[in-house]
C-alpha cells in the first residue's frame, strides 16, 4: 500500500509538472479553483455540504487470499494502496491528487503518496502483533470509533488546504 502510494503520488505530480511544462499561466487558475473545491469539500467533512466523494465502490475479491500470503498482500496492497480503485470515504485523497497535478513537485508527489498509503495501511501495520479474531475484531471497532474525528480532521486540513490554495495567488503579488 505504502509503494502504491508513493506511486500514484509520483504519477499524479509528474502528470502535473508535464501540464505546467506546457501550460505554465494554468497553475494559478487551477490552484484557485481546486481551493474552492477543497473548501467544498472540508464542509462536506464536517457534515454541512451534501456532496458526493469521487470513487469507486468496488471490493478486493475473496479469492486474492487463496495465492499464499505474500502474493495476495503483495496484489491486495497494490491494489486497495493506490486509493482510487476502491470504497474512498474521505474527500481528502481526490483533493491530494488533484493538488499533486497542479504544483507539479514530483519529490512533494513521492512524499504525500508515501504518507498517504502509510496511513491508509495503518491498521495492517497495527494488527500486526493481532494473533485472534477477536484481537482483530476489537481494532477493527476502535478504528471505526475514530472515524467522525477522523472526518473532523480531514475537513480541518482541506480548509487550511483550500484557504491556502485561494488566496495564495494573492499574497505573491
């Protein structure tokens, strides 16, 4: 998860730096209307904006556990770690991408995409130790106990994000 990550970062911020190479007055326009989106979308977070959050509602097959244990993690983690072909239920990972492809900053790229599918890993890394259904079950209910603050984190980040990326333009003058 955490190299697929560090892929899709790096795929998106180069996509990004080869639209800048050629458009380079794009930037600005594109990074005051992906503030706006954000500024949407952090709304959408803290539960006052219905919006829908781009993605996928597709599910890891069953069967990718039956190829032994490093081939179906290995398949299971390029997969889930990218982020975009399954379940996205913050607002924050869409924005990340979209904002990756308007700077353009491959090494920013590799280091947000590492960070996201660290995170997105999280509860793999910390089931870790977790020998019983039930050890995994509980983590699994913590997890999922921290999913409002969770929402009220992302929409504080796309705020700051979206705040940023407005008026930013603004403030170089």
């Amino acid at each position: 998860m955490t190299a697929a990550g560090a892929g899709l970062g790096a795929a998106c911020a180069a996509a990004g730096a080869g639209v800048l190479a050629a458009a380079p007055d794009a930037q600005q326009p594109l990074a005051v209307a992906l503030g706006a989106i954000a500024l949407a979308y952090a709304l959408r977070e803290q539960g006052w904006l219905p919006l829908p959050v781009p993605g996928r509602d597709w599910q890891v097959p069953a069967s990718w556990v039956r190829h032994g244990f490093y081939r179906s993690a290995a398949i299971f983690g390029a997969t889930v770690g990218f982020g975009v072909f399954t379940r996205i239920p913050y607002a924050s990972l869409p924005i990340l991408l979209a904002s990756l492809v308007v700077l353009g900053n491959v090494p920013l790229g590799i280091a947000a995409g590492t960070l996201y599918g660290l995170m997105r890993a999280l509860s793999i890394y910390s089931s870790m130790n977790s020998n019983e259904v039930e050890q995994l079950v509980r983590l699994n209910q913590r997890l999922i106990a921290l999913t409002p603050a969770a929402h009220q984190i992302t929409g504080i980040a796309l705020a700051v994000l979206g705040a940023y990326l407005v008026t930013a333009p603004y403030l170089q003058r």
